[in-house]
C-alpha cells in the first residue's frame, strides 16, 4: 500500500516554490462559524481524500459515520505524501482532492508551496504544541512512536531488544525501510539518534549507529511490510507502534513481540490537511473537525493509532489494542517540524554516504 511508504522526499520535489492559484469556492481561513461549515458541507454533500485508504488507521470508520450523520459520501485515491502535495498543487478545482493525511515532516512543505488553507477546529487548545502549526494550517489527527517487532519464529523471544543498545548486541538482522523515501525509516533513524544524544538537529548519532549495524551485515534489505513479515522473512524490524500492532493482528498476535525501545523513542504525528484548492471546502472542514472530535479519535485507536486528543476516554476493548503508555520511559518531540523537513532531505544521501558506504 502507498499509504504504508509515506515518501517524505517532498521538500526537495517541490524546492523551487510556486503558489498555488485560488479556487473561487474554497472556504476563509478560520472564521466560518460551526452551523455555517455543518450547512454548507451537507449543501456539498461529497469528501474526496487522497492517502487516507479505508484499511490505514481505521479510515472506514470515520468516513461511514460522517456519511450516516451527515450524509456526506466519500471517496479516497491512495497515494504518499510527496504525490498527495503534488496532487493538490496540479489538480484543478473541478476535480481537486479535499483532504490528504501526511507526515507532520512533510507538513511545512504543503505550508510553504501554500497549498492548504487554515482550520483549527473545535479541539484546537486540546492539540500538543509540537503537533501542530500556529496558524492552524495543519494539526496531528493521531500519533505513532517507533518500536522495534521481533518474529520469534526467526529470534527467540527472550532476545527480543527492549533498548537500542540491545539492538546493537544482537546477531539477528535489522529492516529499517528506505530511508530516502519512507518516513518510517527516517524517524527510525531519529529515534536511534536520540537515544544516542541527537535530535532533529543532529542525525549524526543515528547514522553512526545504524553505520557500525552496516559494517556487521545485520541491515536487511527486506522492506518491513506486512507481506513480508507474514513469509517470515523478518528477524527484528523497526517500525511505527500502530503498524507494528496491525500487521501482527493480522498475522498472529502472537508469533511477534512488540517492545518499546527503554531508551529511547520518538513520537509524531500524522496530519489532516486541508486543499486550499479543494472542490468541496466545507466538507473538509467537517471532516478534520469530526477526526478531532471523541468518535473520530476512538476510530483513529480501532485502527492501533493513538489519538491525539489525551482527554478522549477509550473503551476498554480499544484501550487493550494499544501499547500501554506505561511502556513508553523515554519519548523525544521533534521541537521544530521546518527543521526536521529539511534534515529529511538530506538524510537520504546521508545514509548512503554514511551507513550503506560503510558495508
């Protein structure tokens, strides 16, 4: 699924800046009222999202609701955030996309071709600082922190890593995804640095670490995806905790072991944005308000993401689907989603510089 390779490369597609021209139907920036977004979204009576497929993050359930409450039909073309961007920057307004679900990386990149319009909806105070842009020109609808998933058909369970420093102790091999392209692999790579002392601003620790990985042969070529994982071609594979959680569901829950690395783990967010261009603006809105609201988030956690709302109250069954929040000792922010954009544009050729070179 392309939904599942969030391409990050999306600052350097779109390095030279052009504005996006105004759709004559979109909707001002955060001063429509809730009745007058509610009346006209049902006027418009269709969503159309891009990235935002039935099967990620339990999708289907949101969109089922705000068709039943609001009569709003929906339809998604499921693509990665790099195509998502460039989607709403060439589409014209008769057929725009009206919302997309990116990578809190890519998100100044949208900001900065100015293809989306501002909306802070009604939970706005209720969003963390680090997951969303003042302006209100994108805000987290969920979270995911990187976690390590051991096959214990390939590794015993009782090696499986709880740190990065077991991770370097190991004999089995690491799949970390492409670096240059998956936004998986490129947290992964920051998540390494923290532990090790890094932040968005310095990657060299993560590059360092994944580099001595290298120069041992334990880096996997095998991209950690769900088909994968079910042929047993994985040992360990680093990857965000709510696919970890949704791949081993529909594997056999029990076959993996899920662990959250003890020192250290990064977590983010991904983005609902809206098309400054889009063919149905109100509707939009409706949707990212109602992806806040309590249903929308319990929907997010049906499908093994954390809501970003921490007020939401999840029933028990959905709270038994995620990783206790017990289990994450050491998490790390990005303090500055413009830095971390542009780091991850670099890091692709750093990591073949630094680590792939060093094999």
């Amino acid at each position: 699924m392309l939904k599942r390779n969030l391409v990050v490369a999306a600052a350097a597609v779109f390095a030279v800046t052009s504005l996006a021209g105004c759709s004559s139907k979109k909707a001002t920036a955060t001063s429509d009222s809730w009745s007058t977004i509610e009346k006209q979204a049902k006027k418009e009576g269709k969503v159309a999202s891009v990235g935002m497929p039935d099967t990620w993050a339990n999708w289907i359930g949101t969109w089922s609701d705000i068709k039943s409450k609001y009569s709003i039909a929906h339809t998604d073309t499921d693509m990665s955030s790099a195509q998502e961007l460039q989607k709403f920057k060439q589409a014209k307004s008769s057929d725009s996309p009206d919302i997309g679900d990116i990578g809190l990386n890519v998100a100044p990149t949208a900001v900065e071709q100015n293809l989306v319009t501002p909306y802070k909806t009604k939970y706005w105070k209720e969003i963390p600082s680090w997951a969303k842009d003042k302006k209100g020109y994108y805000s987290a609808g969920y979270s995911g922190s990187i976690v390590f998933i051991t096959d214990t058909k390939n590794v015993k369970a009782a090696d499986a890593p709880k740190s990065w420093a077991d991770l370097a102790k190991g004999d089995y091999k690491v799949s970390i995804g492409d670096v240059a392209s998956a936004a998986q692999a490129q947290y992964s790579v920051l998540a390494a640095s923290y532990a090790n002392g890094g932040s968005e601003n310095d990657l060299k620790p993560g590059l360092d670490y994944f580099a001595k990985l290298g120069a041992k042969k334990r880096l996997s070529t095998v991209e950690p995806n769900i088909q994968n994982m079910q042929k047993g071609e994985l040992k360990v594979a680093v990857m965000w905790d709510f696919n970890a959680l949704n791949y081993a569901h529909h594997i056999d829950s029990k076959r993996f072991k899920i662990t959250v690395p003890t020192d250290g783990t990064v977590t983010s967010g991904y983005t609902e944005i809206i098309n400054k261009n889009a063919a149905h603006p109100y509707a939009a809105k409706l949707a990212r308000n109602f992806i806040l609201s309590d249903q929308g988030q319990i929907n997010l956690a049906k499908g093994y993401a954390r809501p970003i709302r921490s007020s939401v109250k999840l029933p028990a069954d959905v709270e038994k689907k995620l990783i206790p929040q017990s289990e994450y000792k050491k998490v790390f922010h990005v303090k500055s989603n413009e830095v971390w954009n542009k780091a991850t544009v670099k890091l692709g050729q750093q990591w073949q510089d630094k680590v792939l070179g060093s094999k």
